[in-house]
C-alpha cells in the first residue's frame, strides 16, 4: 500500500511517501521537510500566526517534491494519513486541510493521525521492534514515558508537570544568547564544556517517580546567570551543566519504569532524543540492566511525516478511514 503522509503540527511542514507490508513495516520513498527556523530566530520560539501563514506556502510543493522523488503521481497513491493533532491548530489546519482536499479530489481513504503515535512508532521504520515496548517521548511540546502495548494501544506511564523538555532547552538557550532552536546548540556547545562546573538542582516529582518537571531547571540557570560567578564561567560549562542535569531527569525515571514494567526494549524518540548525550548515558543505563535502546535517526526523532504516514497505516490496511468533516484539534488525547 502506497500511503501520502502530511505533517504540520508546529513549525515543520513535512511530506512523505512510504510503501506498507504488513502493519508496522514500510519501506520510506520518500520524505521532504520545509523547516521555519530562521523565520522564528529572531523571537527565540515558535510564533504560531507565522507558523501557519508559511505553512500555507511550503505545504504543496513538499507535497509535490516527496511525490517526485518517491516517483509517483496522485493516480498511485492507496491513502492519505494526516496529523490532526495534537498542536499548534493554525498548524495543524493547513496540512489537514490539504488532506481533505486531495481526499475529497481523488476519492482517496484519509486518517487523521495523532502526532505522539507517529513519534512512538517513527523506531519502526528503521527497526524491527517487538511490541510491548517502552518509549520515552521528548520534543518541544511533549516529555512522556509510554508503554507501546500493540498498535492502537498506549498506556501513559508518567510525564511533565509543567515544561517539556526541548521547551527547557530552548528557553535555556534563549537565557543564554545561544539562538533557536536552542537543543541542537547546547548539544554542541557541551561537548566542549565541564559538566560538574554549576551546581543544577535535580527535580523530582514527590509521589510520582515517573513524572518529570524541567520549570525548576530553567529557573536555576536564570539564578546563575545573575549571580556573581556567571561572567568567569564559560558558556559551554554552564550548557555541559545544565544538559547534565536534564539528562539525569529523563533517564531516572525511563529506568525505573523498565524495570517496574520489565520491558527488554526502551525506545527514545522525539526532538530531544536528537541529543548526543541522552542518547549516550540512556544507552548505557539500558545496557547496565541488559536492556537495549532503539533511538531512530535523526531525521525520524525529529518530526517528520514519514511517521504519521506508518502511525496511519495499521488503521488504513484494515480498510478504516475517516469522514473528511475530523478537525484539527490542538490538545487530541492519546
Ligand atoms: O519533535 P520536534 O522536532 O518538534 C516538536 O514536536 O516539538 O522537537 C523539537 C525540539 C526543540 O525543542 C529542539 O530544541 C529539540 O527538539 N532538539 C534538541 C536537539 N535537537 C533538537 N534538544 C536537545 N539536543 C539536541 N541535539
Ligand atoms: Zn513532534
């Protein structure tokens, strides 16, 4: 089955033409990204008004660039699956909106796909991975830890109080004149710096050791940066530091829930699972324990439609699809 995936929930706007099995296993065509992040630069996030004007001029030629390279016409394609939610839903409309209209065109079967089940599934079309397994999901929006029972079936085991994990990157970099987005910099920057430099409070959930929580950490930054010791101190100390700490508080609880669950495979995916150190130091805490770690490639931990294309496929090989009146929706459960 030959499927169109559309994703463009925040300020990506991506296409992807991948070609299914068996549900779960698909070979990827094809997959274009058209990426805002010198458009929301100069403000340091995401502003969700420019997101979506731009996202109105990248979505067709993405769309029509995949389908080039994957070498097929709309004659070829089996189905659609689009993003619905959740996120940003200025976003989130254009792509389905999209959607619907080479739906409603071609006659083509269309599901709306919730973008957290594309990031827990994106391992897929890289690996083989036997399901139940654990997935910790970090991004801007999202930190949360998953057990993937069966396609369709997701139980959340705990997740953020209050900033995601990117967003505390991000914010981070903002505070320190890094520039946006800010995890990709950090990353780059700690490799250089010493990682015991500042001293970063770790935060913990009291009553619920799955949970995270990253306010406290941005907090302790801004403190520093304030403080007297702040301009004798290297930025790639303070970036070493504070990755360090945000590291600690991901791969606490992950552990302590693959052992509570007793799950052999953990899964890292999502923006943040692009960093070099989570995924070193969760690596080995898995190893440790002699579970294995699965953290897709980049281009597939970030977002991407490739995954919402797969996340669609298990419901559209059934025959499901969705009547063409589903709307974005800005906090779709999971
Ligand atoms: O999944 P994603 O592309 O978009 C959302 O759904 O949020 O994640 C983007 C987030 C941003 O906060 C970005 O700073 C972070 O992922 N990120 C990183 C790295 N690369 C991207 N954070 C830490 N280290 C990185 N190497
Ligand atoms: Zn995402």
């Amino acid at each position: 089955m030959l499927i169109l995936g559309i994703e463009s929930s925040c300020d990506d706007a991506a296409a992807a033409v991948i070609e299914t099995v068996r549900p779960g296993e698909a070979v990827v065509r094809a997959g274009t990204v058209a990426g805002q992040n010198d458009i929301h630069a100069p403000y340091g996030g995401v502003v969700p008004e420019l997101a979506s004007r731009n996202h109105v001029i990248a979505i067709l030629p993405v769309i029509e660039r995949a389908m080039a390279i994957a070498g097929c016409g709309l004659g070829d394609l089996d189905a659609i699956a689009v993003t619905r939610g959740p996120g940003l839903v200025g976003s989130l409309l254009i792509g389905l909106m999209c959607a619907k209209g080479i739906a409603q065109a071609t006659g083509m079967p269309m599901v709306g796909v919730n973008h957290i089940e594309g990031h827990l599934l994106a391992p897929l079309l890289e690996y083989r991975v036997d399901m139940p397994f654990l997935a910790l999901v970090v991004s801007g929006g999202h930190t949360a830890l998953f057990m993937v029972e069966d396609f369709g079936r997701y139980r959340r085991l705990g997740q953020t109080r209050d900033d995601a994990a990117g967003e505390a990157f991000d914010k981070v970099a903002k505070l320190m004149n890094l520039g946006y987005p800010g995890g990709k910099i950090i990353d780059q920057l700690a490799h250089r710096g010493n990682r015991k430099r500042v001293r970063i409070p770790r935060a913990r959930v009291k009553g619920a050791p799955l949970d995270f929580s990253f306010s406290g950490v941005k907090t302790a930054v801004a403190s520093f940066l304030k403080s007297e010791a702040a301009p004798a101190t290297p930025p790639e100390d303070l970036a070493a530091s504070f990755q360090e700490a945000v590291v600690d508080m991901l791969v606490g609880p992950t552990i302590a829930a693959a052992r509570e669950t007793g799950v052999d495979t953990i899964v890292l995916t999502g923006g943040v699972a692009a960093n070099s150190r989570l995924r070193a130091r969760l690596g080995e805490a898995a190893a440790a324990e002699g579970r294995r770690l699965i953290a897709p490639s980049i281009q597939y931990c970030t977002d991407n439609a490739a995954m919402i294309a797969l996340a669609g496929s298990y419901r559209l090989m059934r025959g499901e699809r969705d009547p063409l009146t589903i709307d974005a929706q800005a906090n779709l459960p999971l």
